[in-house]
C-alpha cells in the first residue's frame, strides 16, 4: 500500500459500476473531484446480480482487513429485475429476495467500522427502444422500465429501514426530459449524460449527509496542498 493514507471510497456493484471508468463515467468523475483527498477504488462485476454479491461480502469486504472503507456505493438491482426464465437460470432474482439481499449487503457493510458509510444506488430506468436498437432483439427484451422502477422502489424502501442513505436514480435519469436520447449508450449502460447524473446525485447526499467527519469533496483535506517552490506559477 502506498502512502499517505487517505479515505477508501469503495464502488460495489454490477455492470454499472465495472464501466463507470468508461465514457466519461460517474467513477471517474468522482476520482477526478476527489484526487488528492481520497482513493476511489472498482469493485464492479458485469452480469451481477444481489445473490452474486451476498456470496463474496466477505472476501470483498472482510471483517478483520487492517484498513476499512470511508464510503462504499452500492449498485445492484438492474440484472435482478429481468424477466426469470423457464430454466429459472440467468440473472433474476425475486423480488422479496432481492431486498433481502440488499439488506445483509447493508448489514455487513455497516459493521464494518464506525466510520463506514454506505450509499445505495437504486436501479435506473431503460430504454427499451434502444436496447431492441442496438442489440437487434425482436422478441422479449428480458427487462422492461416498469420493473426497473418497481426494484429501485423496493430499494429505496429498504434504505429507509435500515438506515443507509440512497440515490433514486430511477427518477434522478427520467427528469431530463431528453432522457431517451442521451443518458445511455445502448439502452441500459450510462452515457457521459447519464454518468454526470449520477456524480451530481451521489454528491448531494453526501453534502447533506450529517456524517462526522464529511466525506464531501470541500470538506476534506487536500494531501500536500502547499505549494512547492518548484511549481510554475
């Protein structure tokens, strides 16, 4: 590990989260907003769903790791709402389950330390048009919209319950009323747009979030923030 320490920003979650270094995603805007003040660290997985995630809590965020996370930013809730199939294989995963699972993912993460803060992604809408579009699908889809919003509502829900604080990007991406045609790249996966979206979202809450100490961007301390003699005015 390098050094200085500084906080660990941890981005758990599905496809979402592994591109969101691509396109202008919101991960790297927040390590750009955040150099110098804290390390944003990928954990993504394409094709995850919530039963994925409970199966590797703990290699991924074990209990007895000398260093614990300041934050970690949970996304799952996409892949789990997609149509199950007569071989009950692929990424679905029930609803009641779904939330279930979200709430041990919450439960672990928060016993982590005492200053481990957690924030829950809930799932954006779709575009349905373009998926059929870009990925030439004549029948099913596997998703619809409808459902998307049904599994962010649950999650939103379930933060409430246990206390984690959430970002509802399923209304967040549909109030730009050109959401259609710029917030994604093929349907599902943020574009720039959408990505700037998400960044602003996750910011706000943790501006307003009443954490000791605030893990917002102007609150944080920049590392070796005096000017050297050496740098170019």
């Amino acid at each position: 590990m390098v050094g200085p320490q500084r906080p660990q920003f941890v981005l758990f979650g599905s496809s979402i989260v592994q591109f969101s270094f691509s396109n202008q995603g919101w991960g790297a805007i927040l390590a750009h907003l955040y150099c110098r003040k804290a390390d944003i660290v990928l954990r993504g997985y394409s094709g995850w769903n919530s039963r994925r995630a409970v199966q590797v809590l703990d290699q991924v965020f074990p209990k007895d790791a000398a260093v614990q996370p300041s934050l970690v930013i949970v996304y799952f809730g996409g892949n789990d709402s997609m149509h199950p199939r007569p071989s009950n294989l692929g990424p679905h995963v029930p609803l009641p389950e779904y939330v279930e699972n979200m709430k041990k993912i919450a439960v672990h993460l928060k016993s982590l330390s005492e200053k481990t803060r957690v924030i829950f992604l809930s799932a954006p809408p779709i575009n349905e048009a373009q998926i059929r579009e870009s990925l030439r699908i004549l029948g099913d889809l596997g998703r619809t919209n409808e459902r998307c919003g049904i599994y962010s509502e649950a999650c939103l829900e379930l933060c409430k319950e246990v206390g984690v604080k959430a970002v509802d990007l399923w209304t967040a991406l549909q109030q730009r009323d050109d959401w259609l045609d710029v917030c994604f790249t093929d349907g599902i996966h943020l574009s720039g747009e959408g990505s700037e979206i998400v960044a602003k979202e996750i910011l706000k809450v943790l501006k307003e979030a009443e954490w000791e100490p605030s893990l917002h961007l102007e609150s944080l301390p920049t590392e070796f923030s005096d000017d050297s003699p050496d740098d170019p005015l």
